[in-house]
C-alpha cells in the first residue's frame, strides 16, 4: 500500500486562508472583480432621464448525477441543504441534468440511468432553474426515454417555471435556444453535447460533434447567426475526456470561437472534475469561459478511503458554484461584470447519505473524521493551485 506523506491539518488550514488566488476570499467565495465599471446608475443617457442600472447574477454548477446510493436516500432535499441559500439568492442557476427522466420505468443507475420527478423537483425546489439535457446519458433510455424526458421537463416549465435545453420530442428538430427573460435580459440558452453513449435517440438529441469540422463550423454559425437576437447567448456544452484536469486544445479552441461567434457564457461539463475557468474579451465585453464544472453531486466517492484515495476518482466529488454577474455597458451590450467562484465537494453524511457541502465548511467541521478533513484540505489547496497557475484565471481582459 502506497502511504501518503500526510500534512497536518491546522497547517493545511493555515494555507488555504493564506492562499488567496484571486484577491479577497469571504465564506469560502474568491470573487474576481472588473478593472472597468459599469454605468453609473446616475448617468443619464442623453434622454434626460436616468437610466436603471441592469445586473443579472447567474450561478452555474456542475452535473445532477443520480446513482443508487445517491437516489436510495431520500428526501433529496437533504442534497442541496447546505448550498440552497446561493441559488435561491441569485437570479438564475444552470445545472447538467445527467439522466434521463422516465417515471413509467424503474429507476436505475449507472451505466444506464433513469430516475424519477422527485429527483428533479428537489433540485428546483433548491433553486436550480434550468437545466441542460444535452449529455452523453440522455439517451440512457432510447429514443422513447429523451421524448419522456422532454415532456415531464415542459410539463414543470409550464407548471412552476423551469427552463431546459438540448432534447427534443421530435426527431431531427433543429437546433433552438430556449428563451428566458430576467431583470429585463432576454437570454439565449442552448445546451449541446459532443457525444453520446448510444446513439439510439440520437436524433432526439443536440448531438454536435466538435471535432468534426463540418459540424463545428455549422453550430459556429448558427451562434453567430443569433448574436443580435439576444442580450445573453449561453451555451452549455457536454464533452472532452473524463476525469482529466485540464481542457484539450481542440475543446479550448472550441469554446474560445464560440466567444468569438457570439456567446457570452461558455458552460463546460463532462469530466468529472473541475478544470480552469478564463474570461476573455470580444467585441469590446466580457465573456465567461468554464471548460468543466465537475461533479455537483454524484456517487463516485462513496466508497473512496480518504486515507489512501483512488487518484482516477480523488477529485470526481468536487465542483464550483460559478456565480457570474451580467451586466449593461453604456452602449446597452452586456458585459460580465464579476465571477464569485464558490468551490463545493460531495460529503458522505452518516445520517443523510451524499449531500453537497462548501469544502471550506468540510475542512473546519470538526463532527468530521479527521481523515476525511484531511482528504478535503489537501485536495482543496492543490484545486486552488490548479485554478490560479492557469494563466487567465484572475485577470480580466483590459
């Protein structure tokens, strides 16, 4: 057995707090803050009247995964206790709906998910509004399983408000944004996905392969072609290799020509861990890029020894509350204004099985083992190492 060289805990502690990548950190929150100011709420526009200042707080998060040891330990509610004040506080949160949801068949696990409305409900009740469908699960269950999917997610938008993304009830539908509107933002979403694990459904499905040409320049256009339809374009996008830390070149390609064509914020997911953020200047805004958002809950570390931990699976528990204000530039374009990263990790509570929970919260609980302390600070200092050795983690473009 490998044994780890194990620093103590009050130094790991110590470390963190003096470890401060992006400026300031409040609660866990590292917030990364515009060079350029947005109007004065005071200015007026030339009118004689005094323009509103328009902001727009929006949270993304990483993949909704449903194993059995996640699903077998209702109520679900208990998943999201610890970070729901964020979400209810925010304007919007985006997260990666990875299963299908076809309630007339049992639910299952992995490979092969399927759950059930309780599920989804728990993760709107928590404040997660909108959900992207487009992954390589989402045909987990056939073609018959993504319309299912398509009509219990549209029966909640037009019961309580929930928006969605990358499905469809028709085959070959061409691909279209689902529109929202918030604080007077018409918002452009649109979720895709690079691959699919069966590609029976296939065609239920916002399937664009990236490394393919063809399609990556169609889906480039399309981007572009909506640029001025909309005040924010957000793409979400499925793809890239498990498990790995960083983008490849060609997934960073991608999302950069992407800004380029139009959208202001860039969604990665599929890795199982997170990967480094960057923001970059187009047209004269700011745009968000997050290549991996990781794992917001799943079971991939319940049976992990702390102590001596499968390095594959070491990091699939931790993912990131992005929260990314929007705001209006003079001109009326909208820039983002300021990131708020909030770093979280999955947490085996004895009582309440797999919730998520502030990694800082996890590293100072003292009702937890101290190995598992341990695990969490360790892990935390290199995350945060990782984040701020990529070149374009904390400074906004000029």
């Amino acid at each position: 057995m490998q044994v780890r060289k194990v620093l103590p805990l009050v130094m790991l502690t110590l470390l963190l707090l003096g470890l401060n990548p992006a400026g300031c950190s409040r609660n866990g929150q590292t917030e990364l803050t515009l060079n350029a100011t947005p109007p004065s709420p005071d200015a007026e526009d030339g009118s004689g009247t005094t323009p509103r200042q328009q902001n727009l707080l929006i949270s993304f998060i990483g993949d909704i995964m449903a194993h059995d040891m996640n699903f077998e330990r209702p109520p679900y509610e208990n998943i999201y206790a610890a970070v729901k004040d964020s979400f209810l506080k925010d304007d919007l949160t985006f997260g990666n709906l990875e299963f299908p949801v076809v309630p007339e068949l049992p639910m299952s696990s992995y490979p092969l998910f399927n759950n059930h409305l309780p599920y989804v409900l728990a993760a709107f009740s928590a404040g997660i509004d909108v959900f992207a469908c487009a992954n390589n699960h989402a045909t987990d269950q056939g073609g018959n399983g993504v319309i299912r999917t398509f009509e219990v997610l549209q029966e909640l938008q037009y019961q309580k408000g929930l928006y969605f993304s990358g499905i469809s009830k028709e085959a070959g539908s061409p691909w279209a944004f689902s529109e929202i509107r918030r604080n007077g933002f018409k918002i452009g979403f649109i979720a895709i996905t690079e691959f699919l694990n069966s590609y029976a459904g296939k065609d239920y499905v916002y399937l664009v392969d990236y490394t393919n040409t063809e399609q990556k320049d169609r889906f480039l256009s399309f981007i572009e072609s909506a640029r001025n339809s909309y005040d924010l374009i957000i793409v979400s996008v499925h793809g890239g290799t498990e498990y790995s830390r960083y983008p490849e070149t060609y997934k960073k390609d991608f999302f950069r020509r992407l800004t380029a064509a139009g959208a202001n914020i860039v969604w990665g997911h599929h890795p199982h861990v997170l990967q480094p953020w960057e923001l970059v200047k187009e047209d004269g805004v700011n745009r968000l890029i997050m290549y991996s958002t990781g794992n917001f809950i799943s079971g991939q570390i319940w049976f992990l020894d702390p102590a001596n931990p499968d390095p594959v699976r070491r990091y699939t528990g931790d993912s990131i509350i992005m929260q990314a204000m929007a705001g209006r530039l003079s001109d009326g374009r909208v820039s983002i204004l300021s990131v708020t990263p909030v770093f979280t990790s999955n947490y085996k509570d004895p009582e309440k099985g797999m919730v998520v929970v502030p990694i800082e919260t996890l590293i100072s609980a003292e009702k937890i083992p101290v190995t598992w302390r341990t695990f969490y600070a360790e892990k935390y200092l290199e995350t945060r190492r990782v984040m701020q050795n990529h070149q374009d983690l904390h400074n906004f473009p000029q």
